[in-house]
C-alpha cells in the first residue's frame, strides 16, 4: 500500500486512503492520487453560484457589505466591473467608489 501525502489544501498529515479518494479530515478536502491534479481543481476562482471568474469580469454584490476601517458600504446589487483575480482563489481586488477593496468571492455573483 503507497503512503498517504499531505493534504495539498491545508498540507496537513493526518490524511487517508477510503479505497477511493484521498480524504483530510481536517480541512474536509477530498482529491484522487497525485496532488498536482488537485492543486488545479481547487486554484479555479468561483463566484458564489459556482460560475468560474477570470480577470476583467463584471460582478453584482449579493448581500450589503461593511468596509473595515470606514464607515462605507457596499450596498448589494453594486456592480463591480474589471476584476482581478488575487493569489487567494476565495478574493478577488477591485475598485468600488475610487477606493481599491479586496472582496471575497462567495459574496459575488458574475
């Protein structure tokens, strides 16, 4: 039997082998053999319809969001043009108002 490699979302060790899928149950990631495969599955941008992202889309805010350090808000249904995808798979940078804000994906809808 081969040895079960690090989780290759959270690198944990405490990994196993279900007979079919490799499974962290830390992080609740599940993912086949080699950990190259599964870096790419997980490294793809969604909004939070599952709808894939790429830099220069337009976005729509899908709940009213407060702005740490100000005393702005995003209101929901503010139309976000250009994004840009960050090195984090779950934000993306873009500029509401002349102010540059990094937004978490799962509060956008393409």
């Amino acid at each position: 039997m081969s040895e079960v490699s690090n989780c290759p979302k959270c690198n944990m060790d405490n990994t196993y082998f279900d007979g079919v899928l490799n499974i962290c149950p830390d992080c609740a990631f599940e993912w086949n053999g080699d950990a190259e495969t599964a870096e790419e599955v997980d490294a793809i941008c969604k909004d939070s319809n599952g709808a894939e992202l790429v830099d220069g889309d337009a976005v729509t805010v899908i709940k009213d969001l407060k702005v740490k350090g100000s005393s702005m808000v995003i209101k929901r249904g503010t139309k976000v043009k250009s994004i840009r995808l960050t090195d984090n798979v779950d934000e993306v940078d873009c500029r509401i108002d002349g102010s540059g804000i990094v937004l978490k994906t799962c509060f956008l809808k393409k």
